[in-house]
C-alpha cells in the first residue's frame, strides 16, 4: 500500500483543531460523502457541569466537569474519566472522537465519548477524590 504523502505534522496547542484536521485529510482520502462527514465531525452530545464538593478541611470548592459523546451510531459509546488541572471541553471532544475512530478501526460496536473534570488529583486526598467521582456520575 502506498500513500501519496504523509499526514502533516501538527503543532496547534488545541487537541480538537488538531482531530478536525486529521479528520479533514482522511475524509478526503477516503472520498466521504458530505453528509457522512457532516455527522461524523459532530458530536451527539456536550455536557458542561458544576461539582461542589466538601474539601477535607470543610471547605466548598466547585470542580467543572465535561462529557461528551462523539458518537453512537455503531453502539452504546465508551470512554473514560480524566482528572487535570488543565482539561477543557475542547480536549475532551477531541479524545471522544478518538475513541469513535479507534473503536471503528477495530471493529468494537461501541462509539466514542471521554469525561473529564478539571482538577489537580495529586492535591487532593483519596476521599475527595471518591466525592468528587460520585457528584460526577
């Protein structure tokens, strides 16, 4: 098999800039149909929330949370949790995507979707962890 060039290199500091991108030659390469690509560059669903939590020290601190589903065409869809400092809605979209691809390419009858919840899990104890996971699902 012989490709004609190699995916660019991408340097965009946004994980779903980046997926579009990629998601943008191989639908080309694979000559997709514009409403097999229109469905598949979305999401079916985004959700934002708002997790008070009792800190340890009894304190209240509110922690954002995200999930998303890519997709659920080829089944229920799977993807798991993600504790950073730095996670965002835009990061989390692009790694349910990612799971819808690697789910297809292995022939798994699931689609994509992640969660994630922007916090620092090295800074916080074991039971606020646990609290934090239980106001979360």
């Amino acid at each position: 098999m012989s490709y004609k060039e190699p995916a660019p290199i991408l340097h965009e500091k946004d994980p779903l800039e980046s997926m579009m991108k990629r998601f943008h030659v191989a639908a080309e390469y694979l000559k997709l149909d514009e409403e097999v690509y229109n469905v598949l560059k979305s999401s079916v669903k985004k959700v934002i929330v708002s997790l008070p939590i009792s800190m340890d020290d009894g304190k209240i601190k509110v922690f954002e949370g995200y999930r998303v589903i890519h997709s659920n065409i080829l089944g229920p869809s799977k993807g798991g949790l993600r504790y950073d400092a730095s996670v965002n809605l835009n990061e989390v979209t692009a790694l349910a995507a990612w799971m819808t691809w690697k789910c297809a390419v292995v022939d798994i009858p699931y689609g994509g979707a992640k969660g994630g919840i922007c916090c620092d899990p090295k800074k916080m104890s074991l039971s606020e962890l646990e609290r934090l996971t239980r106001a979360y699902t």
